[in-house]
C-alpha cells in the first residue's frame, strides 16, 4: 500500500480565500496550519495523522493521493523576498524598485537560516533585476555562506508589471473602485490593470531605467495581467533554469509572488483558477523535489515555523482589502 500524501498547496490555496471570506477563524486556522505543519520540512511529526480542521463539518478538505511516487532526483527551492517598504505601505509596486523594509530584512535573515540548518547547498541562484529580490538573495547567499555562487539575474522574473496602479494604496483604490474590481485587476488570470503612460510619476524611473535598454521593442510592458508575466518568464524557466537542473545543478530562484506563481503552475499543472487563489508567503523558502522530467514527486513543502507560516499568508490574503 502507498504512502497517503497530501496535497499541501492545495490546502494553503482553500485556506488563504477562507480567511480572506471572513469564514474561518483563528481557533480553526491553528488546527488547519498544525495540520499543515506536518508536512513542512523540519516541523513536527511526519507521521502524525490529519486532525479534526478536516472531519465533518470542517470548511477544508484535504485533497490525497495514494502514491506511487517516483524518487526525487532533484531539487529546486523558490523564495519570493522579503516585505518591501511598498509592502508595508501596502502599495501596488511591480517593477518599482522598493527595498526591503526591516521586517523584510529579517524574513530574509530567518530563510536564510533555515536553509543553512537543512544543510543545502547550491550551484546557480537566479533572481529579477529589482533590488528587494536581489537583497533577499544576498542575505540567503551570506547566510548560508554560498556568496561565490553564480548569480544570474534577469528582467524576466520581475514581479508583474501594474501598470497604472503602480505606487496606489491597495486599500484606498479598493475603497475608490471596489474589492472586487481590485481583486479582479490583482488576482484574474488574463486582465490586466489600466496601462502606465508617460504622464504616470513613475513611468520615466521604470520605462527609461538603464536596466532595460537591452530590451528588444515589444519587450518592455506597460501593464502585466498574470497570463502575461507567465508568459514571459516561462521561456527562461525552459531555455536557461530547467536544462541547468537537468544536468543535476542545485538551483534557487529569489523572486516575487507573481513570477514565482508561473513556475509554480506549470511545475504542478495548475488551472489558471487554482494559481489565481494561491499566495506565496514573503521570506519562507519553499522547497520541491523533482524528478527526471521535472516532475514534482509531491507538493511544494516550507521550510518554516507554524507562526511564520501563518503569519506571513494572513498578511498576504489581506492585501487589496478596504481597511475597516
């Protein structure tokens, strides 16, 4: 008999739009995330059984596969960075380059370390042009005392472009335009947000930035939906990080929660609806093992404390919503 394995994004996915609903509360969010918790890596007992966040009644239901598994024979780690200083203001940032807040600095310091307690070591880290990707890998490379590993940074895992969102108060604009619309621009697969023109205050600090002259016409965005920032960060994944894994390189990728969201849906065969619900915590490393064809042998597991955890998906399932 296999191996019963829980699909753990999956329960994340249910569990961040419960929480955004106002349909579950706190004492259920611990049991949910202790059930959570014994799957991620370092946390708990692996062999403990799910517990009553998922008998009758239960708002979740955990989604299982009986296994038979392959073996892993690689292994990737993502880590979307830490808060930045527009995070904290609640702000739509995309291609603004906004550092980390001290808070992000120290979500970055605690990834850092967990890596370095699993004892994980690295061939190539990859990251995006924009400095609170590029500072989260720093503190990850120090940590773990790896700094004189290729780094290869690229516009194509830049977080998604907001367009003429860029610099608003997600709480106010939802209070302007309405929730909904708000999620509909931040979290629909395909539509993206009105398009920055040359009259926004932030066009001549991004679409004239240095960093991009290498661009080829056509390449450079004025606005991003999901659909497009898959799209073009799909084609490194394929032409540059995935061949490097094949060859049996140890690979991590420091980005941000729209680009990760792409390689985490064409990793694990995601609908575009499931990727539209699913939030990428800030600073925790998220860890799959993959087989020959790149294949997940079972779903993304964080290295990461139950508090972190939890703490770090309220705050991201909270963005985009009026302030009470």
């Amino acid at each position: 008999m296999g191996e019963l394995l829980f699909c753990q994004h999956e329960w994340l996915r249910r569990w961040s739009c419960l929480v955004r609903r106002g349909e579950m509360g706190r004492a259920e969010q611990k049991t949910c995330i202790n059930s959570i918790q014994t799957v991620i890596l370092g946390v708990g007992n692996s062999r403990q059984q799910p517990n009553s966040a998922f008998g009758p009644g239960s708002l979740l239901r955990p989604t299982v596969f009986a296994s038979s598994r392959t073996m892993p024979t690689h292994r990737l780690v993502i880590v979307r960075h830490g808060e930045s200083t527009w995070n904290q203001e609640n702000r739509f940032c995309g291609w603004f380059d906004a550092e980390l807040s001290e808070k992000g600095k120290e979500e970055a310091k605690r990834g850092a370390q967990a890596i370095k307690e699993a004892g994980y070591e690295f061939d190539y880290f990859y990251t995006s042009v924009l400095k609170r990707a590029i500072r989260t890998l720093w503190y990850i490379m120090d940590g773990c005392d790896q700094m004189w590993v290729p780094v290869v940074r690229t516009w194509r895992l830049n977080e998604r472009h907001y367009g003429g969102l860029t610099g608003l108060n997600k709480a106010e604009t939802a209070a302007k335009h309405g929730e909904e619309q708000v999620k509909i621009w931040r979290r629909s697969f395909d539509i993206p947000p009105p398009p920055m023109d040359e009259s926004h205050p932030f066009y001549k600090v991004i679409s004239k930035e240095r960093r991009y002259a290498g661009l080829k016409p056509g390449e450079l965005p004025a606005c991003e939906s999901l659909k497009d920032t898959i799209a073009r960060a799909l084609p490194f994944w394929n032409d540059e990080i995935a061949p490097k894994i094949k060859q049996g390189n140890r690979v991590l990728i420091a980005a941000h929660g729209n680009s990760l969201r792409g390689i985490v849906k064409h990793l694990e065969g995601m609908s575009d609806a499931a990727i539209m619900e699913l939030n990428l915590p800030t600073g925790i490393p998220i860890v799959y093992e993959l087989d020959d064809n790149l294949k997940p042998t079972k779903s993304m597991q964080f290295l990461g404390d139950e508090e972190t955890v939890r703490k770090a998906m309220e705050a991201v399932a909270a963005q985009g919503k009026v302030k009470k």
